[in-house]
C-alpha cells in the first residue's frame, strides 16, 4: 500500500511583507522581459478610476408558469430579457 501525506489544514501561509512583494513582483517582470527580449508596458492604473469599468453578469435561473410568461412576454413586448430588468427596476 502506499501511503499519502496531507498538508496540515490548520497551518497557516508564511505572511510576506508589502515590501517583499513589491520586490518579487519586479524580478518577475524582469525575468519576463528577458524571457520575451523585450520590455513589458504597464496597462492602466494610474489614474483613479482609470480603465474599463466591470459590470456583474448574474445567471440565474427563473421557473415560470405559462400565465407568468405571457404577461412577462407581453410587458417587454415580446422580449422576455427587457420584461425581466423593467419588473426588478420597477421593485427595486
């Protein structure tokens, strides 16, 4: 039989100061751009509120009956989608 070796659930991660971080994240990017053989541009984040702003996409499942869709179908004249966001910013 062989035998296996869990790691213990309860230990802890080494904390790694910000200061660390900071300079294992530079020899990444350095080694990266060795790598490539060439230089690595910075993408966004130096301005407050810079960048594409990201919407939640939720996919939920909603059990109708018959009676319920069509008044739903018939409300988002005939687009179940536009019956569905006008019924939750009318409660909401």
């Amino acid at each position: 039989m062989s035998s296996t070796t869990f790691s213990d659930p309860f230990k802890q991660p080494k904390f790694v100061s910000p200061e660390r971080k900071a300079e294992l994240a530079k020899k990444r990017r350095e080694a990266r751009e060795k790598r490539l053989g060439r230089p690595i541009g910075q993408h966004g984040g130096y301005r407050e509120g810079a960048g594409r702003k990201r919407i939640g996409v939720y996919n939920v499942t909603i059990k109708l009956t018959r009676i319920q869709y069509l008044v739903l179908m018939e409300e988002g004249k005939g687009n179940l989608h536009f019956a569905i966001q006008s019924a939750l910013d009318k409660h909401y």
